[in-house]
C-alpha cells in the first residue's frame, strides 16, 4: 500500500548512482530505472516526528524511513525487484545516512526499520482506518437513513454482517489504552488513534476507487512493473464487483434523475459527510448512476477484497519477530550504531511483546465467516436482482480458478485475493 512509481527521488533522499550500484542488477543503473519507470519508492513521511511509546517501562521507537526499490530491466531471464537503498528517517545527515546492501548488519539493521514503518503504518491506517472504521461509518448510516426495503440496504446488509461488532471491540480493546496496540507498536497510543482517524476522515471514495487509485501510484505500467500480485488480483476481483454493482442499481434506478431525488439516499451521504456524525468530510455525494454505482462498489470492494488483502496476510508475513515487529526496541541505526548482530538483535522485540504480537495476528488472519458473492436465498426482493447475484457468483468462481493458476507460477505465494478466500464482510 505504499509504494509508488518513482521517476525522480526527492531531495532529502540522497542516493547516488554509486550507492544504488550496490544493489543493481549487472549494468543496471539508477538514472535509467528512474527513466524507464521501474523504480518504487516507499515513502513513510507520514510517521515523521510521531511520538514514541513506551511498555512496560521498556521505550519503543518509530523510524520514518524511504526505501527504493528497482525492477530488473526488460530483456533478463528473470526480472526482480531489487531492495536498493534505505535512510531511516525523514531528514538526511551524518548520523541518518543512506544504507545499501553494502553495509551488513547496518543493512539488516535498515531493512528492520522499513518492516516497522509499513507494519505500523499498515494496520493504523490501511487496516483499521481504510477498511474497518470507513465501512463501519457507511454502514451505521445506512441503518439510520436507509429503510428496510431499500435496494441498496438490501445489497449492503450481508456486506455489513458483523463489522460494527468487531469495530467495537477494536475501540475498546485493540486499540484502547493499555490495550494490544499499544503494547506491541511503535508509536504512542495517542498518536495511533489520531492516525487512525485521520484516515477515517480524509477517505476519498473517488479517488479509493481500485483502477484509479492504482493508476494514481504509477503501479498500473505494466511493462516497467510486469508482476505485481495485488495489482494483477485485485484489478480483476473489482470488475467483477463492479460489473454487478452496475447491473444492480440500474434496475432501480434507471436515471440520472432518479439518484438525485432519492432523499434517503441523500440522508445517507449527508450523514457519512457530517462533521458531526460520520464527519468523513471527503466521502462524496453521487448525483448519477454511474457515480453511484462506483462509490457503492467501492464500498463493496473495501468491505471484501481490500479487507482480505491487508487482513489474511497478517499472519504469514507479520508473526516472524525478526522480520516484521510492531516497534524497534533500541534506537533506529544510524552511524554510530555498532555492525554487529549483536546491535541488531537488540532491536528486536523481548519476548512477551513478540509472542503477544504473534499471537495476534494468527488470531486475527484465521476467521472467515462467509464468502464473497454469498447471498441468503431470499437475500434480494426481485427475480431480476437474485439472478444478477448469481451471476456474479458465477463470475467470481471463474476468476478464482484464474488466480489460483497464476498464483501457482508466482515465486512466493499471494493466495489473499482469491474469491473463495475473501470473506463477505469485515468480521475480525
């Protein structure tokens, strides 16, 4: 979720073409993977100056790190994606300098670093906030506005099923004071609850629509970036949803016209923007049917595929504490910091911290109540709509045997947007 196509680096992030050498690939350089559009930029900028925290008397501490990254140029046997140079906060200097593959344990050191940053940064923002709270606000006024028999509370209902339950216990537990969160992660609790709802807040449905917000992070090139699980997965699980979120609403409203005098759905994306209520100033007001048949797919995609993707992989890539712990537990490297395992190791979580973050998310990547495209039989008031949703599951079917082909070529497996394995709903 955060890398991006990067044609130039930004000034604060000094690599120079003999420090990417370290890196590249045999007569690959950086002035022509940032030309040619085969360089990815991690940019962390949003943990800049966060406040650390601190458990159990034992400080924690949150790097800010960029990381660049570059693909193989076109031609070679086997193109990958090459870690190229790391700096580990925002603003350069003697101390936080760049880190290649040069540096060993420094290295490793880095590379820790970044793990942090995008674990941190993943489950306050990309998780929590971009999937769990944003759906939960647009189902909570759904209820309050939408009648019973509303098509698009018909629809949305089995995409709502038991997420305003697990929202609430994310407040009052997860998240809380005290709570998993703020004993296993970097930042400060305070910060990571501001962070979190900023997020809420600042969701952009137009722009979070899946093409257009990958378009947006260069990641749709795919001649410069040829393989890129969640591009390739997710594009294909969106217009399948999106296929049937059309067809849907066109047999209720056959207009323009008809979306804009509808005054409960107006009371529902009045409410979502309320700075009172669901406060998510930027959610938008669909006036069209197209427009509304992309923010309600949307919704549907983030509720389904999107939770999926940043939810089941939690487990296989976040319980090895070695590879991506929830905070660094001694200073981020910096040149004064010994090349040794020994300073690495320290930066590793102790063992309660470890265990609990493990634990964690094993607990969190192994429920699934329902499927994707799953409707009760009498889920829809009309012949017409059941017929679409079984052609939508028909559809989703087929793509599932798709992407378990694909995914049985790929060096490390990326199962998590499989139809059959995303869930209706946000439930855990």
């Amino acid at each position: 979720m955060m890398v991006h196509q990067a044609t130039q680096l930004p000034p604060h992030f000094p690599v120079t073409e003999a420090m990417a050498a370290a890196g590249l690939s045999a007569g690959d350089t950086l002035a022509a993977a940032l030309d040619e559009g085969r360089a990815l930029l991690a940019d962390y900028a949003l943990l800049d100056g966060v406040k650390n925290g601190v458990n159990a008397g034992r400080s924690k501490w949150c790097p800010a790190p960029l990381a660049l990254f570059v693909m193989d140029p076109e031609g070679r046997e086997q193109r990958q994606l090459r870690p190229i140079a790391i700096q580990v906060m925002q603003a350069p200097s003697a101390e936080n300098c760049v880190w290649t593959p040069a540096h060993g344990w420094r290295w490793k050191m880095a590379k820790l670093a970044v793990q942090v940053a995008d674990g941190v940064s993943h489950e306050a923002v990309f998780h929590l906030g971009e999937t769990h709270l944003v759906v939960g606000v647009a189902v909570t006024a759904m209820f309050n506005n939408l009648a019973g028999n509303h098509p698009l509370r018909l629809l949305l209902e089995p995409h709502s099923e038991f997420t305003l339950s697990i929202n609430e216990s994310a407040k009052t537990s997860l998240i809380a004071p005290g709570g998993i969160v703020d004993r296993v992660t970097a930042p400060a609790i305070e910060t990571t609850v501001a962070a979190v709802a900023s997020s809420v807040t600042g969701f952009d449905f137009a722009a979070k629509l899946q093409p257009r917000a990958l378009d947006a992070r260069g990641l749709m090139d795919r001649s410069a970036l040829p393989d890129l699980p969640y591009r390739d997965d997710s594009i294909e699980v969106w217009e399948v949803i999106r296929r049937f979120v059309g067809a849907y609403i066109a047999l209720y409203y056959r207009c323009d016209a008809d979306v804009a005098d509808d005054y409960e759905l107006a009371a529902w994306f009045a409410e979502i923007r309320d700075p009172s209520r669901g406060n998510m100033v930027n959610a938008g007001d669909p006036k069209t049917v197209e427009g509304l048949s992309d923010w309600v797919a949307t919704l549907i995609f983030t509720a389904t595929a999107q939770h999926a993707v940043v939810n089941f992989g939690q487990c296989p890539f976040m319980s090895p504490q070695t590879v991506m712990p929830g905070a660094l537990w001694a200073p981020p490297v910096s040149a004064s910091t010994p090349d040794t395992m020994e300073a690495w190791a320290a930066m590793l979580p102790p063992w309660d911290a470890g265990v609990l973050s493990a634990d964690t998310v094993y607990q969190l990547s192994g429920i699934r109540e329902n499927i994707l495209g799953h409707y009760g039989l009498f889920e829809f008031h009309s012949r017409e709509a059941s017929q679409l949703a079984r052609t939508f599951k028909s559809e989703l079917k087929e793509l599932d045997h798709r992407i378990a082909e694909r995914d049985a070529q790929r060096l490390l497996t990326f199962p998590f947007l499989r139809p059959s394995l995303i869930p209706n709903s946000i439930h855990i």
